[in-house]
C-alpha cells in the first residue's frame, strides 16, 4: 500500500488498479519498461467528481486496460497542487471543458500528449485502445505530440523574461476591469445551468477596486450580489460556514461541499462588506463562518481541517436537509415559525428532505432553537466526511485572514489575533530538524509529499508580516527577515524576477515552474508580490520595491482579457497604485 495522508486516495488504492506513488522512480519505471503514463488527479471535497472517478475505477474493463498497458499514478490535487496547474492547463490547450478530475496520458519521458475529465467507461475504453494502438504502430505521431504538448505548458500560464519598466497606471486597471465585469455580471445574474463556485477573491477585488474609485453603481450591484448569496441555501445558517458550490447560479441547489480555502475568503469578503457598507449582517456572517471553521474544522491536534463532504451524492443525502415531521417533531408549538425561518415551505409533503436557506429572519432563532436543530443534523453525521488533513498553505492563510477580519470587523478586543499566533507556533513546532524547512501538512505523519513548496512558504511569510503589523513583537520580525532570505536564496528566479513552485533540490513535476494564474486560490507568485510591497513598507529596502515593480512589469502586458484568472495581480496593482505616496 502506497503511504498517503490522501482520504482521496486511500479509498483508490483500496481497488485493484496498481497505482504507483507520483515520483521519480515510478517515471524512471515507465521509461526502463516503455510505458504509457497514466496519470489520474482528483480530490475528495467534490462528492459527485469523487463518486464518478471511484466508479470507473471499479469498473472491470476499465481495470484490467490500465493494469496491463499503462504506469498509473494517482495524485490528490492538494498533495501536488502544480500537478493540478499543468493539467488545467494541458485541458485548456487541447481546447477541452476543463474540471477535476483530470486524468492525461503521458509518453514514458512523461511528455503528455492528452488529457479529459470526467469520462464513461466506454468513452475511456475506446480512448485507451486507440491509444495504444497508436503507441504500437504510430509512435511518432504521438511523439510529436507530446513534444508539441509539452512545449505549450513549458511557457503556459508563466513569464518567461523580464519586461521593460512601464507605468503602472489606473488606465490599466480601469481596462482590466471593463474587460470582463460586464460579461461577469451578466452571467452571474443568469440562472445558468452551469456550476456555480464561491469565487470570494473576485468580490473582494471588486468591492475594494469600487469602493478606492468610488464606482456607485458597481457597489450598488455588489451589495446585491453579497446579498444574494449571503441569504440563499449556499450559506448554512445551522452550522454557519458556506458551501463552495451551487448546481448553477441561481444558488438554489448547493452541492454541499464546505472548504476551509473557502470559507476563510468568504469570511474576508464579509468583512470587508461590513467595513464599506457597514451593515450588521454582514458582520454575522462573517462572525458565523469563523464560527463554524472553529467548531467543525478545527483539528484536535491542532490547526484546521481541509474540508467537509458528503459521503452520499447531493440529491440522495438528508444530511442537511430538514423534513417538516422533522421540524414539528422537534418544535410542536413554533414548527411553523421554524420552518419559515429556514426558508422552507410548509406544504410540501411531511416526509419530503427540503433545502434549507439563511435568511435574514434565521439569525432571530435562538440558540436553544439552533442547538434543536444541529441534534437532528447529529443523527446524519454518517453522511460526511471529513478531509482531516492540516495544510500549511491554508492555515497561513487563515491566520493572515484573522488579522484582516479583526481590522475590518473593528474588533481589538477579540482573539482573533491570538488565534492567527496559535496557527504559526503551531507551524514553527512541525518545521523539520534543519529547524527552518517546513512541511506541506501540519502533522506527525509521514508521506511522500510531506515537502512544503512556494505556496506554504508565501502564505506562511504572509502570516509573519501580517501578525507583525498587528502586534509589532519583535519575535516575529526575526522570523520575517529569515523566512524572506529563505524565499529569496531557494525560489527566487533572476532571469523572469518571479519566483518558482520548487527549490533547488530534485524536482518530480515535468515543468519546473509556478503558475500566475490565480484558478482555485491566489497564484504563490501575486500572494508573494504583496509580501514584497509589504516588506518595502517595513524596511524601505529599495530591493523588495524594485521586485514587486518587476513583477508588475511582467504581468501589465498580459492582464487585459484575463478576467477573474489574474484577479491576484489586479490586486496588487491597486494596492501599489493606492499607496502611490509611500513609492515617489
């Protein structure tokens, strides 16, 4: 059994595949037995996503094709996140509908040559036998392939040089915007039966651009917009906490998936929401949604936990769903009240499992009235999983956000801060015996992808700068200058001015780089841009200035007509534009 701290994985490799561990040897094995790579990346937080790539792996075609003809590898896109870029990005070059799982077919010098998410059994059977088929008799073909393959991800979603200095200007941030807010807008207010996702960083550029440019009409609709989905079924208002997607953009189905990633941006978003309109509710909510990653996502070792999931799919599972017998079982005098309250509708059947919604009349019920109704939850817990794992990256990042939150929110007396400490004592207590070096996940277990790499290390430096701001210790000052000196002497590349996914020691992922392309949470690249700004603010080191305005250089050529994918670099042109001031 390959050893994995992967939840994910753990049940894949319950199966009859032979699955190899993502490493140099396997690679050095496909090359000494010429095999085709199959290589499989998925997670566990989606259920649907999940229940469709165990299935086709129990399939007994299925199995036998990859047991006989391929080296297959399985990764967990949170154990190897560039992995998850380079097939992102290999779908988008091969012009494909891109989400995960992802799975690619590799030559054995692991130049892949094509790739698919989710699939039918029948569809992959028919891919594998053409391929190979090919691999036998036109090898070439796929060679060529692979090399024009691998070229397209060796300069895809990087900078490859310095650009010239140019200025950084509210021209080019005004044309950013107007490039994509309009389609934006108008695709989020259709009822699309396309997947919706909690894309927290794109409000929370939105609402802090609008709000410096005083944009009234554009914070007008954003209100809205927090509202809509502030009061709908993606906000869980018995547990708190919001789940990461809808079915489509009306928010009416929730596809009931809670991530820590998550819920910390929403949590900012809210904050911010408050600090610029000042209303109460959006301080509840996002005092509700620290509430419940304190209360379920808390990790008894220590740290937060990755995510919550069911173990049913959505449409079979009660687990967060109420009946009305439920209700009037559990509220005889008020079951009308209740109901209503949590946005149900009374005359549905008795028996039948209804969505439930937050709406502002919820937080009028009492705690008693909550705790009632978490009991009947606690009947259903076997329908969850939980991913225990603590990441480093994401506890960085929620100790960084505790201090955003305790500013916005006004909340000096509140222990957020010490929370935020908490996280990084815990972190400098798991670092490895060099006593610098940290791991991926905040745990005594070992495993092959225990290394910590650029997105750790940048949202871990960001905690540093940002507890520092809040509380002037000394302490973590002394940590701050080693762990920049550390960035800069392992990830820092003078060729581009950006910096890399992976230190100077033996690489395994085929293209050594790190993405800019903010996808699923910020890009390592732009998280470390605002370190630099930040660090320039402190020390007035012109060096740490001269490197944030490199990477502005880099990125301001391409920006426009990148939309919500560069909403990162976006932000740190506004914050460098906004402290104009503090640069002339």
């Amino acid at each position: 059994m390959n050893k994995t701290s992967s939840p994910y994985l753990k049940e894949l490799y319950k199966g009859p595949i032979k699955w190899k561990p993502f490493s140099v040897k396997t690679l050095n094995l496909a090359k000494k037995l010429d095999k085709i790579i199959f290589i499989h990346i998925g997670y566990i937080a989606n259920i649907e996503a999940r229940e469709s790539a165990y299935a086709l792996f129990r399939d007994p075609r299925i199995i036998e094709v990859i047991n006989t003809n391929f080296i297959p590898i399985a990764i967990d896109l949170e154990d190897v996140p560039e992995a998850m870029l380079v097939g992102m990005d290999l779908l988008v070059i091969t012009e494909q509908y891109y989400s995960i799982p992802i799975n690619i077919f590799s030559l054995p010098g692991a130049k892949p040559f094509t790739s698919f998410s989710t699939i039918s059994p029948e569809e992959f059977l028919n891919l594998s036998y053409n391929i190979i088929n090919s691999f036998t008799e036109k090898r070439e073909l796929l060679d060529k392939a692979g090399k024009y393959v691998s070229n397209r991800l060796s300069g895809t979603g990087i900078v490859q040089r310095k650009e010239q200095p140019c200025k950084i200007t509210d021209k080019i941030l005004h044309a950013y915007v107007k490039s994509w807010i309009s389609r934006y807008i108008i695709s989020k207010r259709r009822n699309r039966e396309t997947p919706y996702t909690m894309n927290s960083r794109y409000y929370i550029f939105l609402l802090k651009y609008s709000h410096y440019y005083k944009i009234d009409e554009n914070m007008k609709w954003l209100e809205q917009a927090l509202d809509k989905v502030g009061f709908s079924p993606m906000f869980d208002p018995i547990d708190g906490g919001f789940f990461s997607q809808a079915r489509n953009t009306s928010f009416t189905e929730p596809l009931y998936e809670k991530q820590l990633s998550e819920n910390i941006q929403a949590a900012v978003l809210f904050s911010f929401a408050y600090k610029y309109y000042g209303h109460k509710r959006y301080k509840e909510i996002a005092e509700k949604t620290i509430e419940f990653i304190e209360k379920r996502l808390k990790s008894p070792e220590g740290g937060y936990m990755t995510s919550i999931s069911l173990t049913k799919m959505s449409m079979e599972s009660s687990y967060y769903k109420y009946s009305m017998n439920e209700i009037m079982d559990a509220f005889p005098d008020t079951y009308i009240y209740i109901a209503q309250s949590l946005g149900m509708d009374e005359k549905q059947a008795d028996d039948h499992q209804q969505i439930i919604s937050n709406k502002p009349q919820t937080g009028k019920l009492s705690a008693d009235e909550i705790a009632l109704l978490k009991q009947i939850r606690e009947k259903k817990r076997g329908e969850t999983i939980t991913d225990k794992r603590v990441i480093t990256a994401y506890n960085c990042l929620y100790a960084t956000s505790l201090c955003l939150i305790s500013h916005n929110l006004h909340n000096s007396g509140s222990n957020y801060i010490v929370k935020a400490k908490e996280i990084i004592s815990l972190i400098l207590e798991y670092k490895k015996k060099d006593k610098i070096r940290l791991h991926r996940y905040i745990s005594k277990e070992k495993n092959e992808h225990a290394n910590a790499d650029l997105l750790d290390y940048t949202f871990f430096l960001n905690a540093l700068l940002n507890i520092f701001k809040s509380t002037k210790e000394k302490h973590y000052d002394g940590l701050i200058s080693r762990y920049t000196a550390f960035i800069m002497l392992n990830h820092y590349q003078a060729h581009n001015g950006m910096f890399s996914k992976t230190s100077k020691d033996e690489q395994i992922t085929p293209f050594k780089r790190e993405s800019i392309i903010d996808y699923i949470r910020y890009s390592a690249n732009s998280v470390m841009a605002r370190n630099l700004l930040i660090l320039y603010k402190m020390r007035r080191d012109e060096f740490f200035l001269n490197a944030f305005r490199q990477q502005l250089y880099n990125i301001a050529p391409q920006i426009i007509g990148t939309g919500p994918l560069m909403v990162g670099w976006a932000l740190q042109m506004l914050n460098y534009i906004s402290n104009r001031s503090d640069f002339d």
